[in-house]
C-alpha cells in the first residue's frame, strides 16, 4: 500500500525552501532585536535635547524675573521686612543694624538717620530715600530744625551762586542729598530741554525732594537761560508748540483745536479744559507760551 506522505521533488523543495525561510525570519529578528538592544535609543538624545531646552528657558525666564526692577512704593523705612531690605538692594549687614536699632526703641526720623544707623552707601541713599515716608508731625520737626539752621548759614547773592547751566556732576554733589544718580538725572534734563530758563525746572527732576531743592537753588542758579521766545498760543501752530518740552505732538493739536473751536485762548485757565493738559506744569509753561488778544 502506497504511504500518504510520499512527496514529489518539487513539493520536497518547497517544504524544505518554506523551512529555510522560516528559520531565515527568525535569525533575523533575533539579530535585529540583539543589536537593537545593544545601542542607546534613537529618542533619547531629542528628550536629552528637550530638557536641556526646556531646562536653559526656564533659567533665562527666572534671570528675567529677577532682574526686572521691581516697582517700589513710598514706605515708612522703620518698618523695613528682611524681604524688603533685599529688594532694596540693602546687605544682611545693614538690615541687621536696623533691627537692633529698631529693638532698643529707636526710630529713624530722616534719610541723615538712616544712613546712619546702618551705614548703606551714598549712592544707595539717594536711590531709596526720595521713596522715604514719614509721618506728617516728623516732617514738620525736620522742616523746623532746618529752618532753625538755615537761619545760622549765610545767605548767598545770585552772583556768587554757581549757574545751574553749566553745573558739572561733582558740583551738584556738594549739596547735601545728591549724589550720582540725582547729579546725572540734572544734567541729562538740563541737556534735553537745551538748558534751563529758570530754577522752577527743577520740580521736574525725578526724585529731587522739596527740602533738597531747596538747598541746591541755595548754592545754585540759573545764570545764563537758555535763549527762547516765548510764543503766543493765539499764533502758534502745532509744529511750533512742540518746541515747548512739555508739549507733544498730540497735546499739541489738541491746543490747536480747542483755540479754533473758542476763537482764541483769553487765559491759562483755559487750558485747564483741554484734555490732558498737564496743568501741573501751569508754572514752567509759562516759561515758553504767553498768551496776547486773540
């Protein structure tokens, strides 16, 4: 009897061809799989990439952060926090003398006090200082001892003041409270608005304090103003109003305007109406406009 298994020549090869290519198959992926394992992951170097990206942002945000000057408001500098004495830029030195300062029951009543007591520099006096806030009965005690001083110093003529136009910064820094940051501050208005006409310009220094104001018109003094017109508002235009330093281009056409629309301008207190008028500065516009029959 004839066997079922019995094959031909080419079923023969097919089977051992199908087995051959089976075992081919499996020796492959074994070989794919061994050699696979046996590197590092081609992702691994993007998520290395990705974190040290992710990682070099986050630095640059937070050096951002910190570095951005933090707006401070007036404060009482008997109360100064740890926190605060770091935003200000004070060392752990200086707060601590504070304290210690502070827990014998003490009070600091002025800037001169201050420095003092902790012993901060000059030039980081003159930054916090304008931004000190006392009670109102212990700045009139300061205003009476000054005036009680000021009584003994003798009073210069304009002659023998200094002329504010042409101050240097160490001149400036002679008079007590400024230092290097008000001195620079003066001298760089003082070259954007093409010199001084009058002492009055010092109100608009940032961070002149009135009491140091004073004692630098008292050494100080506009000798030589600056050389300008005055100009009519009734006959200027809007180009020309812009010559005025408190006057910009859009304040200016409104001028302009609420003159045509009120055929002319009969007084300053007029400009009280116009929108965004820096009436403030009523004093030191003065400086520049003059107002004749419209």
């Amino acid at each position: 009897m004839r066997s079922r298994f019995v094959f031909s020549t080419i079923q023969r090869n097919g089977i051992i061809g199908f087995a051959l290519l089976i075992v081919a198959i499996g020796l492959f992926t074994h070989w794919l799989k061994t050699h696979h394992e046996s590197k590092t992951p081609f992702y691994t170097a993007t998520e290395e990439e990705i974190f040290v990206r992710s990682f070099m942002d986050s630095v640059k945000k937070l050096d951002s952060v910190t570095s951005k000057k933090r707006r401070i408001f007036p404060f009482n500098p008997n109360f100064i926090t740890d926190y605060k004495a770091y935003t200000l830029g004070m060392t752990t030195a200086e707060f601590d003398r504070l304290q210690d300062f502070r827990k014998q029951d003490q009070w600091i009543n002025s800037a001169a006090d201050f420095q003092a007591v902790t012993k901060i520099s000059d030039s980081l006096l003159n930054e916090i200082s304008p931004l000190f806030k006392f009670p109102d009965w212990v700045m009139a005690q300061n205003q009476k001892e000054k005036n009680i001083q000021n009584i003994a110093k003798p009073i210069l003529t304009n002659s023998e003041k200094l002329d504010l136009n042409t101050a240097t910064q160490e001149e400036l820094q002679a008079v007590n409270g400024i230092g290097e940051v008000l001195s620079k501050r003066i001298v760089l208005y003082r070259s954007q608005i093409g010199g001084f006409i009058d002492d009055l310009q010092l109100k608009d220094i940032y961070g002149l304090k009135y009491e140091t104001r004073m004692a630098l018109t008292e050494k100080f003094t506009v000798k030589t103003p600056r050389e300008f017109e005055k100009l009519d508002i009734n006959n200027t235009e809007v180009v020309d109003l812009m010559e005025v330093p408190y006057i910009k281009y859009e304040l200016a056409r409104k001028i302009v305007n609420y003159r045509i629309t009120r055929e002319g301008i009969s007084s300053f207190e007029e400009l009280a109406e116009v929108q965004d008028f820096p009436f403030d500065r009523i004093d030191r516009l003065k400086l520049y406009l003059k107002i004749e029959n419209p």
